[in-house]
C-alpha cells in the first residue's frame, strides 16, 4: 500500500586600430577596468545588501552580529567551516531568516569524498523539519523548500535540482537559493547560474523559529542529513536576488580553485507526484526507458496508458493512471524497492532479527500471521535471482493493533534508509512481492492490484503489469 575572429588555421587573428584611434582604446580600457574594479569592490563591500556575512574562518560574523557555536568536532580553518559528517554549526533561535518572506540563501562548499544521497549545507530548522533546505538531495545539488513543517506523505516538499550535473568529490562550488513568495517559486543556482529554466512552483512557506544549522539538516525532529566537507562564506538576504546579482555573489569571496563552470540546465519537471523526484510522467509505449535516480539502474518497456510517477534513489513507481488511488488503500501499480526490510507488527519499524536476503525474507513472510500464500516460486528477473511470493489477506483478519485503529492489515515492508516509506497489506489487497539479492541487500518488486479494480491474475495480463515486469533490466 503505497499510503538543465578565428583565422582558417585556427589561429586568433589580432587586428590592429588606426594609429590615431589606438592611444583612445587604450584609454579607454584602462577606464574600463578601473570601473569594473571599482563597482566590484563596492559590491564586494556591500554585500549585496546581505543581512549577514559569515566567512566560517572565526566564530564571529562580518556582517549582521550573528555569532555561531560549533559542536560535535566542527572546527573553524583557514578555508572554512570544516565538518566531519559529525560535527555543525549553529546560531542561536529563531535563526536569522525570515523564511515566510523573500530572502535568498548562498554558500560555497568543498565535499571531502562523495557526498551521500542526502545531505544538508545549509537549513533554518522548525520543530519537526526545516524551511529550506541548501545541499544534495537524493543525489543531486539542490534547493528543497517545505511550505509545513513535516515530514511524510502529507508533507509537501518542493526542490529545484540540477539533475545534469554530477556531484564531484573535492571540489568547490556555489550554492544559492532564492524564494520568491509573490512568484510563488523557489529557484537554485549552481556556480551563479540557475539550474533550471523556471524554478520550482511553492505554496508559501512555513516560518522556522529554529536554529540556522551549517552542515547538518533536520527530519522527523532529529539530526539528519550531515555534510562532511568545507563550508564557506555563507550569506543570507531578506528580500529575493535576482539572477544578475546571484551570479554576482558567487564571484565576490571566490576560493582559490573554484571554476564557477556553468551547469547544464535541468529537465523540465514533469513529474505529477511532488514526491516523485525525477520521473517520466506518462510512457511512450514500446520504448525503451531509463531509471534517472534509482539504484540499480532498471530498464523497462510498458504497453499503451502507463506512466512513471516515482524515480528515487531508492524506489521507482509505475501505474495506470486510468486505475486511480482509492482511499486508504490506495490502487493497483508495481513499485520497485531497494534493500526493503521486513515491517514489524504494530509499529512503521524494521522487524528486529530479519535479515535482507531473499531467502531470509521470504522465510519470515511465511510465518507471518493473516498473511497467506498462494504461490511461491525460485525466480530470475533483469539479471538478478530470488523469490516470488504471491499472497493476500483474509477477509475475517482480525489485526491486534489496526491502521489508525480502524483497518485490519499485515504489515508488510519499509524502507531501508535509502527511502522513507511503510506498506501493509489488506483483505482488498492482492499481491505478488518478487525478492532479488542485490549486493549483499536486496531489490524487492510489488506488484500490487486493488480487488476493486483488479484481480492479480487480471492485473498481470489484461493490463499488462506481468509484461512491464518481464521487460525489467537491472544494471551494476
């Protein structure tokens, strides 16, 4: 239950002014110069009007008096703030933005190593989760802005991406975030340059009274998300730069090494789920399609009507609009799942003492009680082996420990760190759950159908869900 003048040898041709023009050129560009040093030392100066300037090389701020604390083994360098994926940065709360109105958000950072999937730069924390957040997400660097404080389905969560750019361990770049609230969007830039053509659309967001953190996000109201890298010249604006000033400030405190290349612009978003990271939306049938964010990579082909509503690092979405969600427990779709574990009774937990091997998940369905198996087979699929199982719940199941106190349901899998996400299964429920061994973890296929809309066996074949996952191809 799914609840971006060559001479013809190639050589610069120089072409030289009349004599009695060359003494006013040179004038000329020596006038210039002086004015393009002039207005970028009185930018650098101002700040661009930044309402707070922090180098990271002391504690204490160049601009705004906002002083910061360290923890967990931060420490201050000649380069910046340097973080461990322990370790952060903070000021005082409510932090400095104001994240209910304009402002924009900047900071140039160095990874150490390759970054995880999701980390955090920069975030203005609630009580539950933060504003904004300025850092990766689920592989990309990104801008996420979060219009309630939340997290979890109900929870909207917005993000500009530069999904064309890959995130290269060790090397300096821009990051900035700008939010607009008469636009109604949030933009992210790269290097200076915005990474898409239009931003991302935003309801107005929430306003944070928490800390401003450096380095470390904040989700389900905990720590989450560490940087490990260096974190320098970070800088805020109450009021949204324009795309001109944006690419101003990342030239102002520029480090040593730092390129400023601009970045490919990303895909248009097209994905209709706000949760679905980078998807495809509806399907060319007959086509050969590529998973963007999901590991493994996974190859497929579907017949006339489907679509792609989720491409996450650790799960991939496919359906038939045309069998719409329903209620508590949702429609018929196939989902795919990277290292899943196995659900604990009564709680959106992994059941303690189950391994992620195929066998070892199948071995603990088969005593799991109300679940019952109807068939159960050794399989291969896209290049990896495992195990089918098809099973549904009975229609007199009687839960100890109901969804909401209301619906009678197994639990059945949640995610294993990769994604956030907890499914259980009920009497309208009828499913088949392929277990592959991945990488000493596991890759798990639901193909789920809604008795309201579909037996499974239905759902297999009349609507081509058995043919989409036969065409499954996972790569390394």
């Amino acid at each position: 239950m799914g609840i971006r003048d060559l001479s013809t040898d190639g050589a610069l041709s120089i072409i030289k002014p009349p004599a009695g023009r060359r003494q006013a050129l040179i004038v000329a560009i020596i006038v210039a110069a002086m004015l393009a040093w002039t207005l970028a030392a009185c930018n650098s100066s101002r700040d661009l009007g930044a309402a707070n300037v922090w180098p990271l090389t002391a504690p204490e701020a160049s601009t705004g008096g906002v002083t910061l604390s360290m923890q967990g083994g931060a420490q201050w360098t000649g380069e910046g703030l340097l973080v461990e994926g322990t370790g952060f940065a903070s000021t005082s709360a409510p932090g400095p933005v104001a994240t209910d109105s304009n402002f924009t958000v900047g900071a140039w950072v160095r990874p150490k190593g390759q970054p995880g999937q999701n980390v955090t730069v920069l975030t203005q924390a609630g009580q539950t989760a933060g504003a904004f957040f300025l850092g990766v997400n689920e592989g990309f660097w990104s801008f996420s802005v979060k219009p309630k404080d939340g997290n979890g389905d109900n929870f909207v969560t917005n993000r500009d991406r530069a999904t064309r750019v890959e995130v290269t361990p060790d090397r300096w770049v821009h990051l900035a975030g700008v939010y607009d609230t008469a636009a109604g969007k949030a933009r992210f830039y790269l290097n200076g340059f915005p990474v898409s053509e239009q931003g991302i659309a935003t309801d107005h967001l929430f306003a944070a009274q928490g800390a401003l953190l450096f380095g470390r996000g904040q989700s389900h109201g905990e720590p989450e998300g560490f940087f490990k890298g260096t974190i320098y010249d970070v800088r805020t604006w109450p009021r949204a730069l324009g795309a001109d000033e944006v690419a101003a400030v990342a030239q102002i405190a520029a480090p040593s090494g730092a390129t400023l290349d601009r970045p490919e612009q990303s895909a248009p978003f097209i994905c209709p789920n706000p949760h679905g990271g980078i998807c495809l939306g509806p399907l060319e049938p007959g086509t050969k399609h590529e998973t963007t964010s999901f590991e493994p990579k996974l190859s497929y082909t579907v017949p006339k009507g489907w679509s792609n509503e989720e491409d996450l690092p650790g799960q991939v979405l496919l359906l038939r609009p045309s069998d719409p969600q329903e209620g508590v427990w949702g429609g018929s779709y196939i989902g795919v799942y990277q290292n899943v574990r196995a659900a604990a009774q009564c709680s959106e937990e992994a059941q303690p003492g189950v391994g992620t091997s195929a066998a070892e998940l199948a071995a603990w369905y088969r005593t799991v009680p109300g679940l019952e198996i109807a068939a159960e087979a050794p399989t291969s699929l896209g290049g990896l082996t495992g195990i089918a199982l098809d099973f549904r719940v009975s229609d007199d199941w009687k839960s100890t420990c109901p969804l909401g106190g209301l619906f009678h349901a197994v639990p059945l899998m949640v995610g294993g760190g990769v994604s956030d996400f907890y499914h259980a299964a009920g009497a309208p429920l009828e499913i088949r759950l392929i277990l592959l061994d991945w990488r000493g973890g596991n890759v798990a296929v639901e193909v789920t159908a809604l008795r309201a809309q579909w037996s499974l066996n239905d759902y297999l074949r009349e609507a081509g869900a058995g043919d989409v996952v036969e065409s499954f191809k996972f790569g390394s």
